[in-house]
C-alpha cells in the first residue's frame, strides 16, 4: 500500500506530524507538504514562478507552494509510482459546511481525487491541537478500514473529528455540508503610513447544522465523514437555465 500524505499547515505543523505517525506501519508513506502555512488556499495551483522541492531532516518532502501544488507535483513528474491512497491532514481546525471550498487541506485530497485516486482529508474541529491523538486514532482506524476495503477510485471522504478524548466520541456518521451565515465584514484597519488595510472577517455563525450535516454530528461527538465531489453543476438549474437563455 503506497500512501502519499500531504497538508495546508505546512511540513513542520504537529497535525502532518501525528498523521504520519498514526499510518506507520499500515503501508509505504510519503510526505509532500508546503513549505508555509497555506490555510484557506483552496484549490490554487501556481504558474507564475517555478517551484521547488526540498527533503527536510525527517524525510518530509516540502514544497514552496500550495496544498494542490504538492500533491501535483508528486502525480505528475516527482514520484516514479501512483499512489493507492492520498491522506490529507490533520487540520488545525474544522473544515466543514461551506469553508470546504477554501480549504486547502480538502484541496490537497482534492487534486489526488481529480487524478482518480481515493482521497481523505482529516480535520481536528477546534484550533490548538488539543486531543491531537484522538484526530490521529480516528485516521488510522479509517485508513486501515480502507486499506481492508478499498475505496472506489476517486473517492473523496472530508472526516471531521471532535476535540474530545477517544473514548468520548459517538462513533462515525456519514453526513452532508451544512451552511453557514454569511462571513462576518472584513476588520478595516491602516498601515503607519495610513494606507487602508483590510482583514478578512470570522466566519458566520452556523445556519443549518440538523443531525445528517457535518456540524450536527460534531455537536453530538460524532466524527463527521462526508464523501465529496468535483461536479459543481447545478442539474436542478439547467432546464431553467436553458429556458432562460432560449427565451426572446
């Protein structure tokens, strides 16, 4: 079993570091992670400047670009196999309802999922990295499950674990995304100089969090899986969209 493992927090984060150590033993594991924090980067791919790949002391592999730019590289020229599995994680923080768009840590199992790989991403919900073990129990019991049956290639699962000791979790849920109000105004400010800067602001409060989306099985200890897909389109709009764009 060849697992290729990648995060956003960058190759020196604890979260890449727990993940790596919980999937040892379990297969073949290489690590390509950014070089920098890239948190909310989304599916970015860059092209205006080459990259380059280094190999940090422990073996890590890092890269001076997004989530998506190192599981690229490693699919298209760096790794001399195609993997079986794409891991992305552990995230610092949850990524779930609407923010999987930004996330760059469902962007990196993202990019193994548009070259027809299995992909999972792993999110600790609450920011600090308190009860890392318990995020890192939970993604070696997963991928163990998808080692003894395998996944459909290109399967795509975003888990989200709670921040609560092992033992307290309710067990796993298979769920959907839930919504989020819109974000909150951006933090103006200005610089010495008094030029304008802008922080972009919290996110918004939760607007659907019912039993079967992400944010209702968190609430309730559950870890949240929720399969994922690239197909943006809106089939429930296209006879409307065909009507309207045939209309006189």
């Amino acid at each position: 079993m060849k697992i290729l493992i990648a995060n956003d927090d960058g190759y020196t984060a604890k979260g890449l570091q727990a993940l790596y150590e919980a999937l040892e033993g379990l297969g073949e594991l290489t690590v390509i992670a950014p070089e920098n924090n890239c948190s909310a980067s989304s599916n970015s791919l860059t092209v205006s400047r080459p990259l380059s790949v280094n190999q940090a002391h422990n073996g890590f592999y890092y890269v001076n670009g997004t989530p998506s730019d190192c599981i690229h590289i490693a699919l298209t020229g760096m790794l001399d196999f195609k993997p079986d599995l794409v891991v992305s994680g552990i995230n610092n923080g949850a990524n779930m309802g609407d923010d999987t768009l930004y996330s760059g840590t469902v962007a990196a199992a993202m990019e193994g999922h548009l070259f027809g790989i299995p992909a999972i991403a792993f999110s600790l919900i609450e920011r600090g990295w308190k009860h890392l073990d318990t995020a890192a129990q939970v993604a070696r019991e997963l991928v163990q499950k998808a080692i003894e049956t395998p996944l459909q290639p290109g399967t795509l699962l975003n888990v989200n674990v709670p921040a609560v000791p092992f033992e307290v979790l309710q067990g796993n849920k298979v769920t959907r995304l839930g919504k989020r109000h819109p974000s909150e105004p951006v933090i103006k400010s200005s610089t010495p100089y008094g030029d304008p800067i802008y922080w972009i602001g919290p996110v918004g409060k939760v607007l659907d969090s019912a039993l079967d989306t992400d944010f209702g099985a968190t609430q309730n200890l559950h870890v949240s899986i929720t399969p994922l897909r690239f197909d943006l389109t809106n089939y429930e709009q296209i006879a409307a969209t065909e009507a309207w764009v045939q209309a006189k």
